[in-house]
C-alpha cells in the first residue's frame, strides 16, 4: 500500500471513530458542569450500552441518568441487586441545570438509608 492511502485509510478511519463518539454521546450532555439532585429510584433499565436510572424528584420531575455498561458496573462490584426501585438518592450529574430534560451523565450516586456511594470522575474534566 502507498503511503498516500495509507494516510487516507488512516484518516478515513479517524473520522468514522469520532462521528462515533459523537452520535454515542451528543454534545448537549455537558460533562463538566455537575447539578445534584435528590429524589427515589423509580426504575432502572439494565441495557448496552448503558444502565439508565430513572429518579423522581420531590417535585414529581423523572430524570434519566446514563450510568456506565452493566460490564463496567459488574467491574466495579455493582448488580441488578444493589439499587432498588423506591430507594431515597442522591445524585450527581453532568448537565446543565436549565436542561434537565435531556439525559444526565452518572457522576456520583449516594443511597441515603445507609449512605452506600458510588463516583466516578468524568471524563476530559
């Protein structure tokens, strides 16, 4: 192979790697801006790519938080057991606070009967 393809095969392959990474985490989810919030579990969906917690608000609100792959969560000693549907929360995520309609990065999590937690610092903050 050329030198010129190569380097078109390897750019070529560069942008289909961060179109990806783009459509897998659109930029209306910001990282590095942390908003907490407390409230109960309503449920939580255990799914690739990822586990989603959904957690009602005192004021009635329902926040879908994105957490990691049930691989990673499984990694780190976390199972379909340890979270409950009706278990009192704290949580920490990445988004604006105007625009809690939109899925939320898990940053942080705390269950407040036995303050069992569990954070991770986002990535490129």
């Amino acid at each position: 192979m050329s030198r010129e393809a190569s380097r078109f095969l390897v750019l070529s392959l560069c942008l289909c790697i961060g179109g990806a990474a783009g459509a897998h985490h659109p930029p209306l989810m910001e990282r590095c801006q942390s908003y907490t919030f407390t409230g109960q579990i309503e449920r939580i969906e255990w799914s690739n790519p990822h586990v989603e917690v959904f957690v009602r608000t005192d004021s009635g609100d329902v926040n879908r938080v994105i957490w990691l792959n049930p691989q990673q969560l499984g990694l780190a000693g976390i199972t379909r057991d340890t979270l409950h549907a009706g278990e009192s929360v704290i949580v920490t995520v990445g988004t604006r606070e105007d625009v809690v309609d939109r899925p939320m990065l898990l940053s942080a999590l705390t269950r407040t009967s036995d303050e069992w937690e569990w954070s991770q610092v986002p990535q490129g903050c």
